[in-house]
C-alpha cells in the first residue's frame, strides 16, 4: 500500500492527464453546492473527485431514515444530524486536499446575499422545491454568477445551464407546481381523496408496519409554521401509534388502531371549533357499532377486496381493515421472527400491486373520506392514486450529478456554444437527450429585466427618494409602479408610502424592488433593483474575484444613489408569440402580452407572472387561511423532485 500523499500525486497526474489545461482551472475554483440531497451527495462526490479546489455546501434539513436508500453519503448514525455537516465529513474522506465548507442553514438567509454569490466561479442547484431553485436563479443573475441547475423526477432528469445574457433561465419557462400536501391538511383537515389516500400510505401504514418517520416525502412543513401547536398535537398521535404498535397480532389490535385514528384522533380535532367555523366537522366512528353493521351485512375481508372496482360501503371497509390488518400482522410477526439482526426491526412496505398492503391503504383511506364527508374511492382508483406518487431514484440522481460536472468543464472553459440542456426521459425513443442552449426570453420576468444595484441610507432614504429623484428626473419614467415581494409599494394610485422610509416599509439590504413602466406609448423594460446600504462591488478577474472595501453613503450625500448609471431599454411593443415548454420539453401555452392588470393575493408573490397586491394603509390580512391545497385533479403524480 502506498503512502496517502503518493496517492494523491498519482491522482493529480491523472487528472491532468484527463482534464489538460482545465484541471488548473478546476483545482483554483471556488464553487457552491444547494442542498445535499440525492443529488447533492452524488454531485458532491463528483466536484471533489474531480479535484475542485474549494466546495461551499448548503442544506437546512436534517438526515432521515428515508434518506438512506439513495443519499449514500449518509450512515445509520447520522439520522437527524446535518445533512451539510455530514456530508463534508463523508466528501472530504475522498479527497482530503479539496477544502469543502458545510453551512447548515436556509439558502434565503439573509447572509447568502448578492456579494456572497458573486464570490463563486459557479453555483450547482440541487435543490428540491420550486421557490428555492427561484431564489437561486434569481441571485446567481444579480450576481452574474453561472448556475448549472438540476433535477430528477423518479427515471426522468434534467440539467440547464443558466448564464446570465448567454441562456434562459430557470424562470424563462413555465414550470408545473410539484404536487404536495401541507402536513395539517393531511392529518387534520383532509378535503379530496389524494388527501386521506396519502394520509393512509405515508402515515398510518407506514407508523404500524414500516420504519415510523417524522417527515414523509409528500408531506410539506413550509406552510405549517404558524400552526406550531397543532404540529405538535400531531407528533403525540404518531407517538401513541408507536405506543399501539406493542401488540401487534393480538385480538386487541384493529379495536385499537381504530379507536385511536377514527375516534379519539378525530374527537380532539372536533373540539378544536375554531377549525370548523367555515368546514364541516368531521364525525368519528365507534368500533362496535361498525363491527355489528359488518357482521349483519355478511361481508367477508378477502372477498370483499376482490370486487375492486366497486366503491364499498362503511361495512364493507371495516371488514376488509381488519381483514388486511390480519394479514399484515402476520407477516410483520413472520419477518420479525426470522430478522438474523435478532432485534425485531423487521418493517413492511407498501407496493400497489401487494395485495395486503393495498387493502390496508384503501379501506383505511375510504374511512377517513367517510368520517370527513369525502366521497370514497374504489380500490381500483386509489391503486392508481397511490401508486402515482413518484419516487427518487439513486441511478437517476448519480447520471444527472455526473451529467451537470460534464457541463460545469464546458462553463469554465467558456466553450458556452459547446454547452448543452440535457434530459433523461422514459419512455422514449431514446433515455438520454440534449438541446443546445436557448437564448433568454424577452418576457421573462426575471431575466428580461434590466438590473442595477441602488444604495441607500435607510435612516434617510424614503420612497419618494427613488420615485422623483431616481426613477422621474433622472431615468424619465412617466407613469409605473415599484413592487417587492410582499406587494405593491408604489403606483399612480398609491401614493400613501412616498414619505415613509424605507427601513418603514421592510425594505432592507439584499432585498429586491422591481420597477414596472406602466405607460402605453413607449415603456421601458422592468427594471430589478437589488438594495444595498454599502458600495461594495465584485470585480471580477482571470482566476478570481476582488471585492472593493464596503463603505456607507457620506453624510451630507443624497440619501440613495443608482449605480451604475443606467440607460434602461424600452420594451418592443409588438412581440412574437412564444410557445413555452417546461422542464421536460411538454409544450405549454403562450403568455399573452401586453399591460399587467394587478390582481392576486398576499400568498403570491410578484414573481412569474403573478400579480402583486397592493400595499397600502392596511398591510395586515386578517383571518387568512394558512392551509394551502393543491389544485388539480385528484389522480395526479405527488412529484418527489430530489
């Protein structure tokens, strides 16, 4: 065995044998990783193999059991630790000479601002939700930095290269919304089938016979951060669950799994009666009274589940719950016996075409409809529903990692016109294809804008500043409107900000003003302003990037200040109509142009297309409904994008 250092000699030679002038470049560049997911691991593992000299990785999440299967950078005894942390501890055993640095932490985080990302040489997303992937694209422009972006939908993947004037971004084409359920409607206040279908797969089954799990990929937190009491009223009924598991396979246990998920689980949720001011209640269920309707209805479990295209009745349901859950009682006991780790950790599976398992899922899911006045399903069409939801694959996510390291050495040679969008898809004539890049969309509200950096004195700086002193006397707009991400700050119509300051209005460092010319005859293009309280520009040279010292605006200086001075476009008015597609080349209909119409709601933000409301007097919404459902029809795919 030769010496660790000998190793590593070796290891460079190859790479230059490999790489020729590029592995230079390669070992000098300073690069930055979001999320350490699937992707991320393989990608992760990829950028030091390859001898990247210095890897930033940023994760929020923490490792979870389901991670373990396709995330292999991660052991058993890292569940519940930092993904980021855990990864650069595992990467860094590959390559000790790359230096990787683990943030464990939001990608949003005030902290990741425009002059951190301008820091890098290029970005990699690895991200799986759409508002992240937006606010990377979206810095990684105002930064002028190159993104290569990434993502797998079970067989199918994709990889763009996004660089600012060269390529479309990630925004210039209209994404489909990945289907997921806010982990309160599932467990508490379910309103179509998919609902109770995923509440029986991901929760129920999966907390008595598989591997009981906080966090299930279908399950969405994000929007769960106000009803913090009620998540933690969920963690106890999973907790009792666990507690009920212990007697499995005795004559106690339907009675028991029962009573808890269809009567007590659903009296707490009834008294909770602020919940059902404007829903209906739901009514729960007693275990003996169903019992004798399905005893007098004659009704047999396994024969009953044979008849799967037809709706079954409540009787009917009840016989076939308790019959499977006989069934898998057995087969829990049977691979728990037979378990060589002699610890009982034996867990089951769903698989829509395991019999058992699908019995289990559909009574346990037409119930819950029942008990929440939803119309059950047949067996037939939850089997569809339930296995529509797409799993993350590990060789899918370990091509699309290698594929974006192929296309990273084309960005850093500058061979853009060599660089290419690249799709894994199946079905199809062929797994792998690929376009050239495609030029950025006129109409793309992100990178069809024009962009400038203004700094202000937030203690002096008002509106009014930028309105009269910015954008009427020196850039000649007439009539516009300036919009953030909470709403409309400023229009013809809403003068009621134009004293107030800015730091008034939530308006702070590293945060985002777009500008939208309103007039008729001749408007300018959206201009997207990046604030900042300090000068401090990235200058950028052959092998690196210099910062100049931050400093303050001076005191007696105009409190804001434009920079650089800016010609800002007009718009073309007659466009070309654009046929969008999305990620996978699905062609989509065309945007009309012409003037916006501001309509929308606080929870949409100005971003593709969506219209900003307006903030006036009143900024508060009352009485909103924090629940958000997902639209569309009820059989469609639950996208785990990883």
């Amino acid at each position: 065995m030769q010496p660790p250092t000998m190793m590593l000699t070796k290891r460079e030679r190859y790479h230059k044998q490999s790489l020729g002038a590029l592995y230079g470049k390669i070992k000098q560049s300073r690069v930055l990783l979001v999320g350490a997911g699937g992707i991320g691991c393989e990608l992760l593992k990829n950028l030091v193999l390859t001898g990247f000299g210095e890897v930033h990785v940023v994760d929020l999440d923490t490792i979870d059991l389901s991670n373990l299967n396709r995330q292999f950078l991660f052991r058993y005894e890292h569940i519940r630790k930092s993904k980021a942390l855990v990864a650069k501890e595992s990467a860094g055993q590959f390559n000790p000479q790359v230096k990787i640095e683990a943030h464990h932490a939001n990608i949003r985080d005030p902290q990741f601002n425009i002059d951190w990302f301008a820091g890098f040489h290029l970005v990699f997303n690895a991200l799986d939700n759409l508002e992240a992937r937006r606010h990377v694209n979206k810095m990684c422009l105002a930064a002028n930095v190159p993104l290569i972006e990434s993502g797998t939908t079970g067989f199918n993947g994709q990889v763009q290269v996004i660089v600012k004037g060269k390529s479309e971004c990630y925004d210039c084409n209209t994404k489909e919304t990945p289907k997921s359920f806010p982990v309160c409607t599932i467990r508490s206040t379910p309103s179509q089938p998919i609902h109770c279908i995923v509440w029986a797969k991901s929760y129920l089954f999966t907390e008595i016979f598989g591997t009981s799990e906080d966090e299930m990929p279908e399950f969405d937190h994000s929007q769960d951060s106000e009803n913090a009491a009620e998540i933690q009223n969920l963690r106890k009924e999973a907790e009792a669950l666990k507690q009920i598991r212990q007697s499995v396979g005795s004559d106690e246990f339907p009675r028991k799994i029962f009573e808890k998920v269809f009567t007590d689980d659903i009296n707490r949720l009834r008294s909770m009666q602020d919940m059902w001011k404007t829903r209906q209640p739901p009514e729960p269920l007693d275990f003996d009274a169903v019992s004798k309707s399905s005893a007098s209805s004659g009704g047999v479990g396994e024969s009953v589940a044979k008849r799967d295209q037809e709706t079954w009745s409540m009787a009917e349901n009840f016989s076939v719950f308790c019959d499977s859950l006989r069934r898998l009682s057995q087969r829990l006991q049977q691979a728990q016996a037979t378990d060589v780790t002699g610890n009982s950790t034996a867990v089951l599976s769903f698989d829509k075409d395991d019999d058992d398992t699908l019995d289990f899922v559909a009574a346990s899911a037409n119930m819950r409809s029942i008990v929440f006045g939803i119309q059950p399903r047949s067996k037939f069409d939850i089997k569809q529903m339930a296995g529509n939801i797409i799993p993350a694959i590990a060789t899918t996510n370990a091509m699309i990692a290698g594929l974006c390291v192929m296309q990273a050495f084309k960005v850093l040679r500058g061979d853009l016109h060599k660089a290419r969008n690249v799709f894994l898809e199946r079905p199809g004539v062929r797994v792998m294809t690929s376009e050239p890049l495609r030029s950025p969309k006129p109409d793309c509200p992100v990178c069809g804008v024009m962009s400038s950096r203004l700094v202000i004195d937030p203690e002096r700086a008002t509106l009014n500043h930028l309105v009269h002193d910015i954008l009427q006397t020196k850039l000649g707009y007439r009539e516009f409107s300036i919009n953030n991400e909470v709403g409309t700050l400023y229009d013809p119509d809403l003068d009621d900000n134009l004293s107030k300051k800015f730091s008034d209005l939530g308006v702070q460092a590293d945060s985002f003003l777009t500008v939208i010319d309103d007039d008729d005859e001749n408007p300018h293009v959206n201009l997207s302003l990046s604030i900042s309280e300090k000068y401090e520009f990235p200058y950028r040279y052959p092998g690196c990037t210099v910062l100049t010292a931050p400093r303050s605006l001076p005191e007696g200086s105009d409190p804001i200040s434009l920079l650089p001075n800016l010609d800002v476009p007009r718009k073309h008015l007659v466009e070309k109509e654009v046929v969008h597609q999305n990620g996978n080349g699905a062609m989509l209909p065309p945007t009309a142009p012409g003037k916006r119409k501001r309509t929308g709601s606080l929870e949409e933000p100005s971003i593709e297309g969506r219209q900003p409301i307006k903030r006036g007097k009143v900024q508060d919404a009352s009485g909103a409904d924090d629940v958000v459902l997902v639209n569309g029809s009820s059989n469609g795919a639950i996208v785990i994008d990883d």
